[in-house]
C-alpha cells in the first residue's frame, strides 16, 4: 500500500513452461527453485538424493538437470525484453564440491538416507517404498550451469543470452551459528528440525504405498524426524544446513532480430 502503482501478480504456472506474454519482462528473479525437476528421471537404488547417487542413476539426474535449465533459460529469453535480465540463485555444487547440508561435517542428505532405510529394518516401510523416495531434484556444479551459456553452439547461447556474473557463496545456517552462542543442544533441535521437514516431508510422504490408513501414513515422516531431532539433541556438534548457492546473472542481447521479434508482438 505505500508503493504507487505497484500491481501482484500470481501464476501457478511451473517455470518449467512459459508464464508472461513475450517480451513483457525487464527483469526475472528466479531464488531457491529451479534445483526441482520437472519429472523424476528414474530411481535412486542407494540414496534418497541424487547428491548420493552414482553411475547411471547420477547422470539420469544430471541430464534432467540439464533439460530443465535449457527450457527455463529459453522460455524466460522469450519473456524478456531485449537487454532484460535474469538474476538465477540457486542450490548447487560448488568449486570444493559443497552442497546444502553438506559444508564439510555431517551430511544432511545421508542423514536422511540412514534413517529412511533404518525404517525398513523396523518394519515401517517396505524395501519398495525406499525405492520410491527420491528428492526431484538436480544440483548443479558451476560449469554445468555456464556450460550452455559460453557454447556458440547451444541453443541458449544463439537465442541472445549471455553471462554477466558468476559466484557461488556458502550462507552458514542461522540455527547452527545461534547453537554456538547459547549452547543448548535441545533448543536448537527444536529449532533445526522444523526447517529440515518442511520441504522434505512431501518426498518422503509420496515415496509411500497407499497401504495404511492416512493417520498411520502421517506417522511415517513423524518417526523420521524423530530420529534425526533426537540425534541432533544427542550430537548437535556437526549439524545444519549451510546453503551453498550459485549466483547467475544473464543479459539478453539487444539484438536485429530481437528487436523485429519484439516490436512484431
């Protein structure tokens, strides 16, 4: 309300697909999203991330990766404006080979792992429903993300994007670095754990057969979080979820044929 005409806008279009008219946009901030893939590429037999995979079940993983990005770099060049700019910050794999939840001590993702496959042991989920829990996702390392855009030859590089900016940084997690000041190991469980499951329990829910009633369902990822909660109550030491982000900023080209494209529409 204190901002003149400033208009909201929602779409519950993916950015897997196109979202604004053509040409219409100066500037698209995409944040902390588009690690999701448009479709699983297949199981993880080992792991629960794609970060744990290997072999042909990493690169499956790597080539949705690759497809998706492609898509979302040329439908926002359609979206932009000539000179318009995309600002991408993203989850990735940097240059020491950090990923979110993994900066160099204990590993979110394996911890997941463990304890998931630990159910199987206790009778809590079958061996098939294991199979079925894979995180649709695909992180990036910094020369997958650039690959497409300094190739002459992609089609993201002959559709007139081109990079500004590259970095990658690692943003320490907040709870982690608030348990180092007050030293209360329970506290920051309490703290810590909430984050983690609000964007995992949906994986670990839809990994499970349509075998049990829905309160016994809901008591699936009630009994993985318990353990992990437990576990960081017991060893806090280690624990947290680090984002190690890429940034990205690409230009589109004011080119000839942008602007007959542009002033055609």
């Amino acid at each position: 309300e204190d901002i003149e005409n400033l208009y909201i806008f929602s779409s519950a279009t993916s950015f897997h697909k196109p979202i604004f008219p053509a040409g219409s946009l100066n500037l698209v901030i995409s944040a902390t999203a588009s690690h999701y893939v448009s479709e699983e590429p297949g199981i993880i037999s080992n792991h629960v991330h794609m970060v744990g995979s290997a072999g042909e079940e990493s690169a499956a993983y790597q080539e949705q990766g690759r497809l998706d990005l492609e898509r979302m770099l040329l439908n926002t060049e359609g979206d932009l404006a000539p000179r318009g700019r995309l600002a991408l910050f993203n989850f990735s794999i940097d240059e020491k080979g950090r990923y979110l939840g993994s900066t160099g001590s204990v590993n979110m993702f394996d911890t997941f792992n463990l304890f998931w496959k630990s159910l199987i042991d206790n009778g809590i989920i079958l061996e098939e429903e294991y199979l079925n829990t894979n995180f649709p996702q695909s992180y990036r390392t910094v020369e997958e993300f650039t690959a497409s855009r300094e190739d002459e030859n992609s089609c993201v590089y002959k559709a007139g994007l081109r990079i500004e900016h590259v970095e990658t940084q690692v943003l320490a997690c907040p709870f982690a670095a608030d348990f180092k000041c007050h030293g209360d190991s329970v506290k920051f469980a309490k703290e810590y754990i909430p984050t983690l499951r609000s964007w995992s329990e949906a994986t670990f829910a839809n990994g499970l057969l349509d075998r049990k009633s829905p309160d016994e369902q809901r008591k699936v990822p009630d009994n993985l979080h318990g353990k992990y909660q437990y576990l960081v109550e017991e060893s806090p030491v280690g624990h947290g979820m680090d984002y190690v982000h890429f940034y990205l900023i690409i230009r589109k080209e004011f080119k000839r044929s942008n602007i007959i494209k542009y002033f055609s529409r």
